[in-house]
C-alpha cells in the first residue's frame, strides 16, 4: 500500500475518532469523574457498522463494474477494494486483541 492510501486511511481514522468523542491514548479521565459519551460497546458496534458499510459499498462498485455501469472505473473499484480490506484487517485485529486480553484476564489467579 503507498504511503498517500496509509496518510488517507490515517486521516479518515482519526476524523472517525474525532466525531466520535474518542479519548486520544495519552489523556487519562479523572478516576471518580462520570464518563460522558459513548460506551465501548456502543463504539464497538458503530466501528462494525462502518467495516459492514465499506464491505458493501466495495462489493456494490465491483458489481455495478463487472456489468459495464457507465461512470465506474476500475480505480475507484481497486481503491473501495482496499479501503474495505483495510478495515476488515484492523476490525479483525481488534477482535484479536480482545479475545486475548478476555482469555489474559480469565487465566489470571484468584
């Protein structure tokens, strides 16, 4: 992937971040303060929407590009192609990082 797809994704990433009320990984919330925002669970579920959304907008370009549909490049298909394969692999290695952390905490002594 070229740099200008990664500073792309980097900057779609973060204005998802920034739309959403994600904390930036440095800021720690006051430990008694009440948390205003979206929980994680609800981020997690926007967060599948939008890989789900991407995977049927690509598939969507591919199809209306195998027909002939006039206005669809092959460009624009192998660039939705990414975007979607992209978020399918950092969706993935969330989940991954998840379950390790769930199995990390349940194997943990009493």
């Amino acid at each position: 992937m070229s740099q200008m797809q990664i500073d792309a994704v980097l900057a779609q990433i973060r204005s998802v971040a920034a739309s959403g009320g994600i904390a930036k990984p440095n800021a720690t919330p006051n430990a008694g303060a009440p948390v205003n925002g979206p929980g994680f669970g609800d981020l997690f579920k926007q967060s599948l929407n939008a890989v789900n959304q991407n995977q049927q907008s690509a598939s969507a370009l591919a199809t209306a590009y195998e027909r002939g549909a006039p206005g669809v490049d092959l460009a624009t298909v192998m660039l939705e192609s990414q975007k979607a394969s992209v978020s399918f692999r950092a969706l993935t290695e969330v989940r991954n990082r998840l379950v390790s952390a769930y199995q990390d905490i349940m194997n943990m002594p009493i």
